[in-house]
C-alpha cells in the first residue's frame, strides 16, 4: 500500500526542483527525504525521478504516480475537513500568508480580531511576496491573503478556492504640503518625479498600462518595490508615488493621499484556501476575520 507521507514528498520534490529544497521545506534532512523516496520507488518497482543538471525531474511513472497523488492528498484533506465541519470548532493552529502591503490595515486587525473570537487559535503569519498559492497547494500555508491586479487574468490553481475581499485602488501619494485636494488625473503625474515599482512586478505593469492609456510612458526617478521607501521619499518631497491604498497606515504622518480620477488602478485582494467540499471552521473563521478588516480598511481615512 502506496504511504500518503511518501506520496506527499513526491509532490514537494516536484513542485521544489530538489531533495535539498524539499527537505527544508518539510523541516527534515535531505537524507531522510530520499531515503523516504527510495522506498516509494521500492513500492511500485520503477524510477520516479532522474537528475536534471542541479535539480532533478519526474520520469514519466513519477508524472503519472504524482497525478493520482495529488487526487489522493486531496481526497484525504477532504476527509480531513469533514470531520473538522462535524466537530465545528475552531482549532488550535492555523498559517497564513500575507503580503506586506496588507500588513496594517488587514493583516494586523484580522490577527486581532481572531484573537478576541477565538483565543485558543495560534496563528502563524508569513510575510511574503513569494509564490502563496504555490505554498497553499503544497500545504505548507492555509490561508493566503493575495492579490491580483486587474490588468491581469483571473485564474487559480488547481484546487484552490479564491474569495474576493475588495478592490484596493493605487491613490497618488505626495508630501502633506505639496499637491491639492481632490482626486488626480493621471496625465498630470507625466512631468512629476515618480517613485514606482519596477516594471517587471504586477502593480508595475498595471502603473505602467493605466499611464499609457492616459498618453504617456513613465520615466520614474526612483524605483523600488518597498512601499515604505516610496512613501519616505514622497514625505520628503522628493517624488510622488502611486501606492495601493490599503499598503498605507491610516497614521502616517506627512504625506497627502489623492485618488486617481481618470484611469484607476486597481487590484483584487482575496481570501484563497485549498478547495473543499466541507469548510473547515479554522480557515473560516481567519477568513471572516480578513473580511472585517477589509471593510473597517475600506471606510476608514
């Protein structure tokens, strides 16, 4: 009978490139993951994975085993989840993957709130900007709190459910003493020094696409991917930024926020879990508490 265990480290390999970056991904050693894998290729009797320069890859049977592996994963935490639908209480522990422009005004109001409901639950957050969703399908993570930018198509991997939270609009960022009051045409940003992300990240493509439907092509003075840093020099008077609404605290002295009035941008945050046919009360009850905070971040200054 085929180990589920074994099972699931064929998919961490796969999904990693290697034994190495499986193995600390697992928190084991890289010895025991392919001792452990060895006996897997022992069970059906033929070879699952070849090198591949520094990494390895899956002969064909390994294409096919891990197919039905990730059937049965799923089938087993379908399982799992019923008996947690059954029970109905929130359990002990719970990760969440977060990116750090959510951190203020969601991240930290949610983990709150979650204290206050349920204070049994331990909740364990990664910030990061890197592959959430991949680290969701490999269950390393249970909740991801993601985005998606609306230049760009809607899709999931498999076996993911995603429940949209809010549009979170970039607002025009600029010191407290410079700039007017109201809304912003983007056209106006084109003769301004701008702090932007790098053109290769999604909300750079997505400024990048709304300042060409305005007629221009930016040409940023600074760029960077760290919205404290956009938002230091745009409180220096030294660029203006555009900066998701919902990556600014509410509290931070010294700059003027602007909505853009005639070519928003804007991106989807959502709420993503593996898929299951019975909700389990833990994720539910983080996703609940990510949906508060999403609609206190909405109407708040």
């Amino acid at each position: 009978m085929l180990d589920i265990r074994r099972l699931h480290m064929l998919k961490t390999v796969a999904a990693r490139g290697s034994i190495t970056a499986a193995a600390r991904s697992l928190e084991l050693t890289a010895g025991a993951v392919s001792q452990q894998l060895a006996a897997l290729r022992n069970d059906v009797g033929v070879d699952l994975l070849c090198p591949d320069g520094r990494t390895v890859a899956l002969t064909e049977a390994g294409r096919v085993l891990l197919d039905h592996a990730e059937r049965i994963l799923a089938a087993v935490a379908e399982a799992e989840n019923a008996v947690e639908a059954v029970k109905g209480t929130v359990g002990a522990a719970t990760t969440l993957a977060a990116l750090p422009s959510t951190v203020a005004r969601m991240v930290a109001p949610a983990l709150t709130t979650l204290a206050s409901r349920h204070p049994q639950l331990a909740v364990t957050c990664l910030i990061t900007d890197q592959a959430q969703l991949r680290e969701l399908t490999l269950g390393t993570v249970d909740v991801v709190l993601g985005q998606r930018y609306h230049h760009l198509p809607a899709a999931a991997p498999r076996g993911v459910s995603v429940s949209p939270l809010l549009d979170d609009p970039l607002v025009v960022v600029t010191a407290a003493d410079q700039g007017g009051e109201g809304p912003v045409l983007l056209r106006d940003l084109a003769a301004l020094d701008l702090a932007v992300p790098p053109p290769a990240t999604d909300c750079g493509q997505a400024i990048l696409q709304g300042c060409r439907q305005s007629g221009f092509t930016p040409t940023p003075r600074y760029v960077t991917a760290d919205i404290t840093a956009q938002l230091t020099l745009a409180r220096a008077g030294l660029a203006t930024a555009l900066v998701p609404r919902m990556a600014i605290d509410p509290t931070t002295p010294g700059i003027r926020t602007s909505p853009i009035a005639d070519h928003p941008i804007q991106r989807l945050l959502f709420a993503a879990t593996r898929h299951s046919d019975s909700p389990n009360p833990t994720t539910t009850a983080v996703i609940a508490a990510l949906r508060t905070a999403a609609q206190e971040g909405r109407t708040g200054t």
